[in-house]
C-alpha cells in the first residue's frame, strides 16, 4: 500500500513541477525578469541528485530505527476508525517537528554546514525547492521518533513527510505575491522569500514547512517589507561541486585552528551559532540585528 502511495506521489508530482516550472520559466524569459540562469539550474540538479541518491541508500536504516520506537508507543489514534483526524493530526505534528529540525539547521553551526547548501543559491525560483541539503537525510530521521511514539506508523510518517515536500517545493517562487488570510497561518511564497533573504532583518526567519504559525509562536516570524536580497551574508566564490557542499566544513576547519582560540572557542565554533566568533571577526544573525537596531535609534 505505502509503495502504491509512493508511486502516486511521483506520477503527481511531476507533471506538476514540469508545468509550473516550465510556465514560471516563460514568464521569467518573457516579462525579462532574469529568474533562472543554466548555471543555477544546473547546480540545484547536482545537489538535489546528490540528497536523493543518499536518501535512498539509508532510508531502510531511517525506517528500522522509527519501527525500533514505534513498538514503544505509548498512545496512537486508530487510522481505520478515525481516518481523517489521523492524517490530519499527523501532518500538524510533523510539521511542528520539521519546524525544529530546521530551526536547529540554522542555529547550530554544525547542522548549518549541512543546510546551508539550500542558501547558497542567490536565485529564487522553483528549481532551488531542489536544492537539497546533501546529508540531512543522514538525521532527519531523529525528528521523526516522537511521531512513532505518538503511534504513527513509520510508512505514514515517511509519506506525509514526502507530501509537504511537494508543498515545501512549490513556494520557492517570487511570482505570486501574497496570499490574503492564508498570509496567517500557512507558509507561503511571500513567507518563504523572506527565509532565503541575506537582508540583515530576515536572516533565520520563516523556518515552517507547511505552516507558519510555529514561527509565530516561537518567534522566529518576520513579514516580508523590504525588497529581498537572496543567498548568504558571504556569498560563494566558486560553484565548484566540490566547494558547493563542502565549503562550510571548510570554514569551520580553518575556525578550529586557529591560534590562540581557547578550548571553549572551539567548541562554540561548531556547535555555536553560525557568524559566532571569539575575535568577533564574524557575528551571529543576532548580533547583526543588533547593531542594526542600535543604528536604526541613533
């Protein structure tokens, strides 16, 4: 049944990415807008091929360990009798755990150097919806294990998840403005621009999948003003493939050895957010707001 699920969501998803990424390219080439580039197109391919291929090969290890703890579960709603409320819950549930999972993406550095291949793209459009982060499939998992707790079964979990990726795809896009009540409480395109914005103001912001009022709750919400500015506060010099994936564990190599950086030092500097440093030579995207807020009321 879960690869009659699987089979349905591949023949859907794909002629739906086809169409709105070949209407989305047309009004970019047509109204001059410059959204996509071959070299950007390309980019997002190598990195998505490269997640997907590592998600398959470990995702019998990612369904081992969420049976492991599904045996444990210590409540569950019956998916037979309570069909709808079963779903639906499980969607909710997974996004607020997604939500977490991200978040930690963006403020441990560790995990950034992994997600950040998402980022790295100063293009919006919705090729970069398949710009993986390579080696997150590697734990995204863990986030996954209170679901099987809950009494959802580990299939249910992997396909919900694979459906609010569809979802997740489709915002990576600057044509559709906003989106009226749903601004509130769904994720959207205006809500997503924001979440890949360098603009001091949006950085680590917007972090839901499906939606966004996690972030309103937790503070991580921010309202799309100002005109975004995409990609990273430092944007990449080169899109070598090598340098594409790698390029943050490099930054934290060259961070770790340092001189004179003091045990603690180090350890912040793969654990600590992204931008900390001892020296302040770099700053957090805290920091940053900071000083932007201190300039701001001069």
């Amino acid at each position: 049944m879960n690869e009659f699920r699987e089979e349905f969501l591949i023949k859907l998803s794909i002629p739906v990415y086809a169409i709105v990424i070949g209407l989305e390219i047309f009004y970019s080439y047509w109204h001059e807008k410059k959204y996509y580039s071959t070299k950007g197109i390309l980019s997002n391919i190598y990195l998505s091929a490269l997640n997907f291929t590592l998600d398959i090969v470990i995702r019998g290890v990612c369904l081992a360990v969420l049976w492991y703890f599904y045996q444990f579960k210590f409540t569950g709603i019956d998916k037979t009798t309570h069909t709808v409320l079963y779903w639906s819950v499980l969607l909710v549930f997974q996004d607020f755990m997604f939500y977490w999972l991200h978040r930690v993406d963006h403020y441990c550095r560790l995990f950034w150097a992994v997600h950040v291949t998402h980022h790295s793209s100063e293009e919006f459009n919705l090729t970069v919806g398949f710009r993986s982060s390579v080696f997150q499939p590697l734990y995204r998992f863990i986030y996954f294990i209170p679901l099987a707790l809950f009494g959802f079964d580990p299939l249910d979990v992997m396909f919900m998840y694979a459906a609010t990726q569809i979802f997740g795809i489709l915002i990576h896009t600057k044509t559709i403005g906003k989106l009226g009540f749903l601004e509130w409480f769904m994720s959207t395109p205006s809500h997503h621009r924001v979440h890949h914005a360098s603009n001091i103001r949006y950085l680590d912001k917007n972090m839901g999948m499906v939606f966004i009022i996690w972030d309103r709750i937790f503070g991580t919400f921010e309202e799309e003003k100002e005109e975004v500015v995409y990609g990273l506060t430092s944007n990449l010099k080169s899109n070598h493939p090598v340098h594409l994936v790698f390029h943050e564990w490099k930054n934290i190599f060259n961070d770790l050895t340092k001189k004179k950086a003091p045990l603690k030092a180090k350890f912040m500097y793969v654990f600590g957010p992204p931008g900390w440093s001892h020296d302040g030579s770099t700053k957090t995207s805290r920091q940053l707001r900071n000083e932007l807020k201190n300039k701001a009321s001069r």
